[in-house]
C-alpha cells in the first residue's frame, strides 16, 4: 500500500479503485500475482500477510472473482 500512500488517494477514491478492480474481475489475478511475486523471491512479505492474501485469494475465487 505504499504506492496508494504516496499517491495521497482520499478514502474515496480507494473505495473507487477497488470497486473497479473487483468488478473487472482483477482482484484475485492481483493478488495471485502478489503471491507469486513473494513465492519466487522478488517480494519480501511477512507470513502473516501471505495467509491474509492465501485467504483473500480463496474467498475472491469462492465468489466467483
């Protein structure tokens, strides 16, 4: 989320942005890539993060995202 920092987005337009992301149907392509990006080492993540995103990952494609 650093780069949504440094953009300075208000409250709203976060809202916007992910509405438009899960709506286009990229939220779990997102945050599969996330996992990847951390499984093949060019990210570095705390565990904890990687079972949010895991789970994250699973309820988006439960809900057909």
């Amino acid at each position: 989320m650093e780069t949504l920092t440094m953009l300075s987005l208000s409250e709203e337009e976060k809202a916007l942005l992910l509405d438009v992301v899960v709506q286009q149907r990229y939220a779990s392509e997102l945050v599969s890539s996330e996992l990847t990006d951390i499984e093949t080492g060019q990210k570095n993540s705390e565990e904890s993060r990687v079972r949010m995103l895991n789970n994250l990952l699973v309820r988006l494609h439960k809900a057909g995202y």
